[in-house]
C-alpha cells in the first residue's frame, strides 16, 4: 500500500542548494508548501540564496521539523550539522520519496545498480515509447524527478544512486531493477556490504504486487525472504538466443542490460517482435562506449562514463590493439586487475594529477607513457600508431573521476573528441 502525506502540514529543511535542492524549492512553490527552512554547506550558495528569512540559523531547528530533504551526495558524517543530522537520522528523505509522499498516479520503473544504469534506463524509455507507452524519464538522468511533468497512467523511468537510496524511506518500485554490483563509492558507504545494503533497499520498499529484478549472479547476496515483492532473476546468458542487429547492444555489458529489459518487456506483454524491433534503431548514450570516429584502420571510442576499473574491463575485454588513455581522480579502494587484458593492451597513457598512483600497476607490466592531459596523449598516440599496421582502437575509458582536469565526465568525453577530429586529420591520411 502506497502512504500519502499531505506535504502542506508538515515542516522540511531543504539540505543541499545544488540543482536538487533548487528542484525541491521549485516542487515545493508549485504545490504551495511554505514550511519550510534551507541550507547549504558551502558559504557561497547560502549566501545567494535570496530568501533570507528560509536559512536556517540554528542547529536547534533540525530538532523541530518533519522531514530533512537531504541532497544526493551529502554525506551526514561530513556534514557542518553533522551531529544533529545523525540524530535525526530518521527524517532525512530524498526528492524521491517527495515524489512518492504526493499521491503518485504514476506506474514506476526504478534502476539501480554500479554500472549500466543510465544505458538501461534510457533503453527502457525508448522501447516504451515505441510501443505508444506515455513515459518520462529522471533522476540521475536527465532531469530531477519533481521536475517531470506527467500525467495518470505515465510511467516513470527512474535512475537512482546508492546515495539516493541510503537515504530513501518512501520510494515504493511497481518494477524495480539491480543490474549488478562492484566496489564503488566505499568511501562514501564505509564498507561494501553498506553499499550493496542501499542497492537492495530498492526491493524492500516494494509491495506485495510489485515486481523486482535481480541479477541471478546476486542471489546469494539477497535474502529474499525478508522481500514482499515478486523477484525474477535475471541471467544475461539466456539472452543470448536472441539475434538483434545492433552492433552498439551486441556487446557483454549491454547483452547484460538488454537482458534486464527484455525480462522487463515480457511482464509489462510487449511481445518478442516488438521488443526486437525497437532495440534494433537504440542508439545508446554519448560517453559510454561511444564509437564516435573511424579513420583508416583505426576506431576511437569515447567511454568517458567510466569513472572505474570495474567500468572500464567491457571495453578492454572487447577489443585488441588498444591503444589506452586513462587516469583521474581514483576511486577509493579500487585495484586494477589486469592480466586477463594485457594482451589487449598495446600501450597506456596516463593522464590526470595521480599519475604515481596507476604507474604502479603498469610498471614491468603494459608499455606506458605519462602524457598528464589529453592533447600531449592524442599526440602520442598518433606518433606510436603510425607505423602500427594492425587494426587499433583509441581508447578514452579513464576508471577514474574527472574532477581533477574537467568539470564532470561529459567535458572529459566532449574534449576528447573535439581534439580527435582535429589531430586525426591532420595525421592520419586517408
């Protein structure tokens, strides 16, 4: 049973100004709720926040509200209330479960899971609206969720983070979906059994009626008998019966999430035939795997999105004659396990601020070279690929965050292209 809150009667502190928080402000005018007290760690943002009176000036305050809508990312340990946040632990929400709270006459779909989650979601848009399904998509792709604009009978695609659901408590799946799981983001959870404790929250919101879809490889992992919710496990191996003419899905990792939504296709009686038919013109997302330029004998791929070695082995594991750019900001904890790759490997280029850091698991290893950013890499690259007779892959899959030379990961692939084409014409002849 769904539970609905008449959001006008209640009091919220609005944690976070960044553009979830903003969302909130906005969902919160719309529905005419005026309860409500702001902040925002960083000085800057309190600061041009134009209401004045809605700031909060004491940590008191915390004590006397409903509901604290905390931003994805925040980290209540890290936090400047960090121990009143704790104490208060129970009434931290996310916009999700504002979503949820306000009567939703909405069907939902809700994916989580380390990797592929975008690419699923937005595969699972495209089929719906395919086959003549009123559907949005949000969270974290493209927009917030109170920023959707839906009516009766809309199904709503959501991506969700590990952040979103540690702090959700209302969210309630009609189809909830976990891809898979890897270290990540141990830094943020303390340990991986927390991480994977907030991915399997996305079933034990769920109802009786409701439907959860769980990597079969995962089983062991979930106790299901402490879930209400129906549970189809998935195996990315039975799908392989099915022939669809896709180079773009006709790959490991998306043969995983193809599967995913193929099983989701069955329960919501979109037939076999329609479900090929609409996959077949799927397109996929920039900066995942993106086959982006072909000149001569020679592919570049932007996979930008991979922010992780646990991202990045679907594309060494695909290709040979690699020629590797990566480096960044490191994920916490995360090793690089590459000796079922090397031979794939022809030569890696190290860029970023923590050069030492990946140096370490190449030296003596795979042929390396420090290039710091991407241009002197592309440069490198083309020199070495020269006289290189072979068919080769160019490859920008960094495993690491972006945040130390570009503002996020789409700058990072964005660049990377632009610089491509630039370089590679005046290099490569035809």
């Amino acid at each position: 049973m769904n539970t609905f809150v008449n959001l006008k009667k209640k009091s919220f502190i609005i944690y976070g100004l960044g553009v979830t928080g903003i969302s909130v402000l906005n969902y919160f005018k719309k529905k005419k709720i005026k309860n409500y007290f702001v902040w925002d760690d960083k000085k800057d943002l309190r600061k041009n926040f134009k209401q004045k009176n809605k700031i909060i000036k004491s940590s008191k305050e915390i004590d006397n509200i409903d509901y604290i809508v905390i931003s994805p990312g925040i980290d209540i340990n890290l936090a400047s209330f960090s121990k009143k946040l704790k104490k208060n632990k129970k009434k931290i929400i996310t916009d999700i479960d504002l979503l949820f709270l306000n009567k939703p006459f909405f069907k939902s779909i809700v994916v989580t899971g380390t990797n592929g989650k975008s690419t699923t979601c937005k595969m699972i848009e495209y089929l719906l609206k395919k086959n003549k399904f009123k559907v949005k998509l949000g969270g974290n792709i493209g927009k917030p969720v109170l920023d959707l604009d839906y009516c009766e009978k809309t199904y709503l695609v959501l991506e969700v983070s590990s952040f979103q659901l540690s702090y959700s408590k209302f969210i309630k799946p009609n189809y909830a979906i976990f891809l898979n799981f890897a270290n990540d983001h141990l830094d943020w959870h303390g340990s991986k059994q927390k991480y994977l404790k907030s991915k399997i929250k996305i079933f034990q919101l769920q109802n009786v009626k409701d439907v959860g879809f769980l990597n079969k490889e995962l089983k062991k992992s979930v106790n299901l008998k402490k879930i209400k919710s129906k549970i189809k496990l998935v195996n990315s191996n039975d799908f392989k019966k099915i022939k669809i003419k896709n180079d773009y899905l006709n790959s490991s990792a998306n043969r995983e999430n193809m599967s995913f939504v193929y099983t989701l296709s069955k329960v919501l009686k979109i037939n076999k035939k329609k479900f090929i038919s609409a996959l077949e013109s799927f397109k996929g997302l920039p900066h995942r795997y993106e086959i982006f330029y072909k000149k001569k004998n020679v592919i570049f791929i932007n996979d930008s999105k991979a922010t992780s070695f646990e991202s990045t082995k679907f594309a060494l594991s695909n290709n040979k004659n690699i020629f590797w750019i990566l480096g960044g900001l490191p994920k916490y904890k995360d090793k690089f396990k590459l000796n079922k790759f090397k031979d794939n490997i022809s030569k890696a280029y190290i860029i970023g601020n923590h050069t030492n850091y990946f140096k370490k698991y190449f030296k003596n290893r795979i042929d390396y070279s420090i290039s710091f950013n991407l241009k002197k890499a592309i440069k490198k690259i083309l020199i070495d690929i020269k006289n290189f007779n072979n068919k080769s892959v160019v490859l920008l899959s960094p495993s690491s965050a972006s945040y130390d030379q570009f503002e996020n990961f789409a700058d990072r692939g964005n660049q990377f292209k632009k610089l491509v084409k630039f370089y590679v014409n005046r290099t490569i002849k035809k």
